[in-house]
C-alpha cells in the first residue's frame, strides 16, 4: 500500500523544512556547547566573537570558516595574502575589521615595506568603503622627482622605491613605470589624502585597513537573543532550549513537532522535504509584482533585516521584466552615471513615466542592506528637496533594482567641475539657492533623526530649473532618539568624511555638517573636493580651505566667474558664507552649528541688505574678509549677521 503525506498549509511546509535542516546538520548535540562560546580576548586588541573564533582556545563551531584567530605577543592575528595582520578593532553591528600589518610591530625589520601582492580572493572579506590600495614601486632605474611617499629604505644609489595612490598620473608626469618592477599592492583606510601624505608610507600603512563580510544569519540570531555558531560550515542559532537555522523566533512546540514527526517517519521523509524545500524557495523566486501595504516599523534595528523591511514600507514592487524593457535591457547608451554602489540608467515606463533606475553591482549583503536602507528612508520622508522614490524589485528579483523619479539636468558636481562646467554658467544666486535648498532637506533629515552620511556634491540633483534633489541614502542611518552618537566603522566619500568621525568612530548629525561645509566651499570655488593634481597640502578642499580663510587669502579660493571681484553684494555673500563654511569645517563637532542653524544662515545672509555698507566698491579684498582673520575659535553662527538674528523670525523649513 503506498503511503502520501499530504502538507496541507506553507506552515507545516515550514515545519518539515527546519526539520531537515536539523536531520542533515545534525545539530541539536551543539547546543549546549555553542552557549559556552563567550566571546574571549587575546589580551590586547577586540573581544572575538563569532564568526571569529580563537584556535587553540576555542572549537570550530564557535565561528565561521575563514574567520579563525590565533593570539600571538597578546595580540589576534589574522592570516591573508600569507601574512599576519593583527586586528585592531571589530565592529560586530556593521560586519567589518580594521586591521594592519603584523610585521609593522617589528622593530627588527628595517623595511616594513610590502613585499607581494595583497588579495582576498578565498577568504570570506571584501574592502570596506574607505580601503583603497597603495601601490608600491621598486627597484626603478629612473628617479622619481614628485612629493610621494618615499621608501628610503629600499632606495640606494641607482634604484628608486617609492609609494603613490594613483600609478596612472605617472603617465601624466611623463614618469615610464617600465623602469621600476610591476607594482605592488597594500590596502590602506583614508577619508583624507591631505592628511596621509603629510605623513611616512609607513605611517600610512600603521593606521591600517577596513575589511567587511556578510552576517545576515547572525545578525539576526543576536537580535533574537541566542548565540550564533556553526556546524559543518552551516550557521546555526543556539537558543536557550534549542537550536535553530535562522533566529529564536520558533516556537518550541513546532521544534517539538518536527523532532516527533522525524523519528517517526525517518529516512523516506528525507526525499519528499528536500523536494519540498526546493519548491518553497523557487516559489518565492518566482513572486510577482505586488503592493505592499504595511506601516514601516518603528524600530530602527527593522532597516536592516532583509526578510520584513521591504514589506513595511509600502513601496511599489516593480517586476525585473518590465524595468529590464524600460531601460532597453539597461543599455550602455541610457547610462546617467555610477557610485559606489551601483549604476543608474535612464528608463520609460509602460504608463509613460521617465524614471531614473539604480542597479546594484552585486547581491551580497552588505549590497542588500543598501537597498533595504535607502527603501526605507525614502518611503519614510517626504521634502521637496528630497529625490522621490517610486518603487523597487523584490529582494527575491534576479537582480536589486531602485527606481526614482527622473531629475534631468544632472549633478551640482558636473555643473561645477565636471562634464556640464562652463565659466558663469552657474551663477552665485543659483549656487546660493541650491545651498539653502540642500540645507533644508538635510535639516529636515535630521529632524526626523536621519543621518545622510554621504553628503556630496554627486549627491545632489539639479531638475530642469535647477531645484535641488538630494538623493543616494544607502549609507544613511537612523538615528536613535536620545543617543548622543553611534558607534560605526566610517563610511562616506574621501574628501567629505568628518575627521573626528574617523578618528574616533562616533556618527552624529554634525558629520553631514562637516560633508556640507565641504559643499559650501565647492560652491564658492568651483573645484572638486580632492584632487590629486593640487599642491600635496591642497589635494583635500577642505584642507585648502581652511588654510586659505585662515591667511586671510579668501579672494585666492573663490571661482573668479562669480562676481566676488565686480559686484559687492556677491563679494560680501561669499565671505559670509565663507565663514558659515568655516565653522562647518572644524575638527571638533562641538564647535560645528547645527544644520538648522546652518540653514537659517543662508537665509539670513541671502536677505541681508549689504548696500549700506557699500562705501567703496574697489576697497582692498583683505578688508571684505576682516571678519575671517586669525579665528582659530568659533563663535555661534549667527555671528556672521550680528545685527539683523533678533530682529528676524526663524524661518519654518518643515515640509
């Protein structure tokens, strides 16, 4: 007689599926030991955790393979490209390692200079945002005579070593790298290349480097209140009276259900679950195009879990198809542009709309939680000045697709110094209105507890009117009521990343402070935030600028297209503004306005009757920037329209 077994809802399917995870890992005996995997120091150096695990300390199943630790002088060491790397830090909530080179700690090596390509290929990392590559030269018969990073150590009489960030400029010095052997690579961190070269190559390489992996399955069994571990290169989720493949959120009945239900079917039911668990996941491949309704959770942790956030935004799902049709199979020809995360392509809807669509270069997690994090932001928020978001693909898509609504007239960036930038073309009363306007959506931002954390001129959209649109929110973050910052590893664009935020790794509103003081000098100037072509003092604007307002030389940094030289009421707006700029940009956040105070200066300044004070239209440009000198101590903002804050009502910027 042959015997069927009928499952007659997705809930049992659920059951016999955690089942045969259970049956083929063969995990329950792990529980009690995986619950004793408290985190351990080496002695100096981060507590390891999973996925990391101490050999020699701890059982494999305390971590992840490629993720073992071993303690060497006190310190955890890892093992890459076949050297020692000691870690410095480990930020569990956001998946990423700083680290460097062990052979940095070795008084005994005269040349801790790398000595063979670095590579992750076969371990489990990728470069975080702020890693980029060094790359070293040596044994070059031809003298390098530019500043870079000097290796005396590997330099004599006729062979040359030396270090620099982009080998291609090389060509354009007329420097022939066929005279040096291949180059080498060597990851370092920066959000500033003023500041590192300012510094020794081994200097450089001491402050190491970010890498990031995947934790998706952890992230969720911590949030769940068990402890993650590993069996046979499966994840597992210890909990307090079971152990289970994703979270503790099952209930114990059903784990009781599964375990009773297999020893009594035993082995035929192997079959049918495999088969079935096969046919669950290619149904929710398959899932169409559909209205999510649900209100976003309160809960900032819900931005990240990839299983339920999408679902609590109410956004629009798009099908893969239709988008893939819409930007004629996303044809290099209707390409708008690239980040650091994915590229946008220029599309037309079924229903008319021309929308702009963002594709993601890869689906790994990190990539994922982008997505799921700019969804959310966007639904949440509505500013005028804020890009609009109209929908996505399902995280189940073949690929992760973000569609926008389209904003024609390109980037501040390519209006100011990029492919749009023509002399005048931009006028000072335009560049005055698209700082006030992307002052107010970030003011707003804040006020509904978001941190941008990639303020930049890329980042803001110019329509055909030149109305701002500020938009990429994949590295935004959702600040916590009543938290005074939070602990992340530094993320953001070289150039516009806050100092103290690197330095110390505390995230606060005044980081997008610091970013849009960066901006403001962008505006005044017409020049990008680094460039490697300038003065080695010069290359971060920011930098530059500050050492330009300082020697009171303002008249030296301003686009001289802009009418700071013919028209006194330009002049004067830019040295205010200047100022604003100025405060912005220090080091210490404390000493940063707000971005609300930011706003309200821009419009003050853009109402501010500067005629009056017109005795001489040709005076001396050091006496329009006598408000600038020697301020090494920043007052409040209002400073810069002293005379004119208490007879003036704040404006309301709330949309």
């Amino acid at each position: 007689m042959d015997h069927k077994i009928f499952f007659t809802n997705e809930h049992h399917i659920e059951i016999f599926v955690v089942f045969f995870t259970i049956l083929v890992d063969g995990v329950l005996c792990l529980n009690s030991n995986i619950s004793n995997c408290a985190a351990q120091s080496c002695g100096n150096g981060p507590k390891i955790d999973y996925p990391f695990w101490i050999q020699g300390r701890q059982e494999s199943y305390c971590g992840s393979s490629g993720f073992d630790v071993t303690c060497k002088n006190k310190n955890p060491v890892v093992k890459i490209s076949g050297d020692d790397y000691i870690i410095e830090n480990i930020f569990y909530e956001n998946s990423s390692i700083l680290l460097y080179q062990a052979e940095l700690d070795d008084s005994g090596n005269r040349c801790p200079a790398p000595q063979h390509n670095f590579s992750i290929d076969g371990t489990p990392f990728s470069y975080g945002p702020e890693t980029v590559d060094l790359f070293f030269f040596y044994n070059c018969t031809k003298p390098y005579d530019k500043k870079t990073f000097a290796v005396d150590c590997a330099t004599n009489s006729s062979r040359y070593a030396f270090a620099i960030f982009h080998p291609e400029i090389l060509d354009h010095w007329n420097y022939s790298i066929q005279s040096c052997q291949p180059p080498i690579n060597a990851p370092v961190t920066t959000d500033s290349l003023g500041r590192l070269l300012n510094m020794s190559y081994s200097e450089v390489l001491r402050r190491g480097f970010g890498l990031q992996w995947d934790e998706e399955d952890c992230r969720n069994c911590r949030r769940s209140g068990g402890r993650c571990g590993s069996s046979f290169d499966k994840f597992i989720c210890s909990c307090h009276d079971h152990i289970s493949p994703k979270a503790c959120r099952e209930s114990r009945v059903r784990w009781k259900i599964a375990i009773g239900f297999g020893a009594a079917a035993g082995s035929a039911l192997v079959t049918c679950f495999i088969f079935l668990y096969c046919m669950r996941r290619q149904k929710q491949k398959k899932r169409g195009s559909t209205l999510l309704s649900r209100e976003i959770s309160s809960d900032p942790s819900s931005v990240y879990d990839p299983e339920t956030a999408i679902g609590n935004t109410g956004v629009h799902i798009f099908d893969y198809n239709e988008l893939e049709q819409a930007t004629n199979n996303f044809d290099s020809e209707q390409e708008l542009g690239d980040g650091g995360f994915g590229t946008v392509y220029k599309g037309k809807l079924k229903d008319g709309r021309v929308v702009a669509v963002k594709r993601l270069y890869e689906s790994n997690f990190k990539r994922v939680e982008h997505f799921i994090n700019e969804v959310v932001i966007l639904t949440r928020l509505r500013h005028q000045n804020l890009v609009t978001l109209y929908g996505c693909t399902s995280r189940h898509s073949r690929e992760l697709l973000l569609v926008y609504e389209y904003v024609p007239n390109g980037t501040v960036a390519d209006h100011l110094h990029g492919a749009l930038a023509m002399p005048g073309s931009l006028p000072w009363s335009t560049r005055m209105r698209i700082a006030i306007e992307t002052a107010s959506a970030l003011s707003y931002l804040h006020a509904s507890d978001v941190i941008h954390r990639d303020v930049k001129t890329n980042n803001i959209l110019l329509d055909a009117d030149f109305h701002v649109k500020v938009a990429d929110f994949g590295l935004s973050r959702l600040f916590p009521i009543n938290a005074t910052h939070i602990s992340t590893a530094p993320q953001g664009t070289p150039g516009y990343v806050d100092p103290e935020y690197h330095e110390c790794y505390h995230l606060t509103d005044k980081s997008d402070v610091f970013s849009f003081g960066v901006v403001l000098i962008e505006l005044i100037s017409s020049l990008p935030a680094v460039d490697i072509t300038r003065h080695r003092h010069d290359i971060n604007l920011s930098n530059m600028a500050v050492n330009k307002i300082q020697g009171n030389l303002l008249h030296e940094l301003v686009d001289p297209n802009i009418g700071y030289e013919s028209d006194y009421n330009v002049r004067m707006m830019i040295t205010d503004v200047a100022e604003l700029a100025f405060q912005s940009l220090q080091y210490g956040r404390d000493m940063r306005p707000s971005m609300q105070e930011v706003l309200e200066t821009l419009m003050l300044i853009q109402d501010k009757d500067y005629s009056s004070g017109n005795t001489n239209g040709n005076e001396n440009q050091a006496d329009d920037v006598a408000l600038l000198k020697a301020r090494q101590l920043i007052s409040s903002p209002n400073s810069v329209i002293e005379g004119i804050v208490s007879n003036t009502t704040t404006p309301n910027t709330s949309s």
